[in-house]
C-alpha cells in the first residue's frame, strides 16, 4: 500500500497533506525518512512514524456535525479559540472534510478516513452542496440569472446549478446549490454582483442534511456512508 493512502487510512491527515509531510522529511518508515512520495508500505510488518512518534491503524470513524458560529474548522488554533474537533468526543484523531467559515453554520463532516475526505473534496467528484443565505437586500431576477448562467471568479467561469427563494414575500431569503468548495465561494459570488450575506448555513452537503440540533454531532450511519460512497465511486466500500 502507497504510504499516502495508509497514512491517510490510519487518520494523520489527507493524501494530500501527507504528501507535503514526506516532501517535509516528517516521514520514516523503519527509522528511515522517506522522500519519495510513491514509498509503499507493509502495514504487518513496517514501523512508520510521523514527527518520531508511531503510527497505529485505527479504527475508521465518520460524524456528522451541525456546526454552530464562532467555532474554527481545524483541528488545532494557536489562538485558543474552539475548534469543531473540539465539540466530538471522539479517542481517535479525525480532521474536517473541506471548510466552513468560522461564523458559517449547518453540515460539517469528519472523519479519520482520507480517502473519504479526498472523495468529497476534490472538484472532479462535483459533490453537491446546498447553503441556506440571507442577503443584504432582494435579489434580482436578472443577477439570479447572471449566477445560474456563470461570472467569472478566480479567472474561471462560476456558477449556481440552482437558486431558490425560501420566503414568498422576502427575496433576500434563498438557497442555492452548486458543486465548489472554493473558500467564500458563497460570499464573493454574490459580492461580485454587489450583495453582502449577511448569514450562511450549509444546509446539505453530499445528501447529509443536518438533523439534530444547532452544536450536537452524529455518528453517520453504514448506511449513509456507503450511499456516499457507491454515488461517487470510491473502491474498496
């Protein structure tokens, strides 16, 4: 087995920030730092440390949580503010799929698992997500238009795949789905056309809605979790 993928199985972080962690010298597999990245790994037989200390193939474990404002999507911050890993009480190490602003709410996944983590984030999957906004002021027919149709953002064209107005009577009340993990990507699109959000929930993310209460956290069901995995088409379930 690739020792990103192992890594990555066993909880230390993404495939991808296990890469760096070898490009870091961070890496040994029997008391020898590794630098290539393409370093296979027996998982019987080999001692493999990350920063001198040992590495244990635990358990995989995915939670849903419903994230509450004022809480920062990492694992660690060197300003004491809470973190989301601080809201599960969890005896494995899990890290956060994607991000959520720090005062964005709603679905938030994490998990020990990096391949499920990689399935969900990387823009070729285009795992839907649906994010509940208020804005500012109404918004137009014509700019709902201009963003079904596509601005340009980051020099790449950008686009919601729907908008709908979750109130009759208040137009500033919507919720849009698209297929980026872009950071702000909610925001700076609507700030291209002139409009602040002035609130953001992320109200479904991959087909998980958030159904318990603003702050708790679920585990996911087997169920759930292979769904998730047969729709995008990751190997080994």
């Amino acid at each position: 087995m690739r020792i990103n993928k192992y890594l990555s199985d066993c909880g230390v972080a993404s495939r991808r920030k296990v890469e760096e962690l070898i490009r870091q010298g961070r890496i040994s597999i029997n008391e020898n730092v590794i630098y290539e990245l393409s370093t296979k790994v027996n998982s019987e037989r080999d001692i493999v440390k990350v920063d001198g200390e040992p590495v244990s193939n635990k358990k995989r474990v995915y939670y849903l949580l419903n994230k509450p404002k004022g809480v920062i999507t990492t694992t660690k911050d060197e300003k004491g503010r809470t973190t989301v890993t601080d809201l599960i009480k969890n005896e494995t190490a899990i890290y956060p799929v994607g991000r959520l602003d720090f005062n964005t709410t709603g679905v938030l996944l994490l998990t020990n698992d990096g391949d499920f983590s990689y399935l969900l984030t990387h823009p070729k999957h285009k795992v839907p997500r649906e994010y509940d906004v208020k804005l500012d002021k109404p918004l137009t027919e014509d700019d709902k238009l201009i963003l079904l149709s596509g601005i340009s953002l980051d020099s790449k064209k950008s686009k919601f795949e729907s908008i709908v107005f979750t109130s009759k009577k208040n137009r500033f009340l919507l919720r849009v789905k698209c297929f980026e993990g872009r950071n702000h990507f909610v925001k700076r699109m609507f700030q291209t056309l002139g409009y602040t959000v002035l609130s953001l929930n992320r109200y479904n993310f991959a087909g998980i809605i958030a159904d318990i209460p603003i702050g708790r956290y679920r585990k996911l069901s087997y169920s759930e979790i292979n769904r998730i995995k047969v729709r995008y088409a990751l190997q080994n379930i």
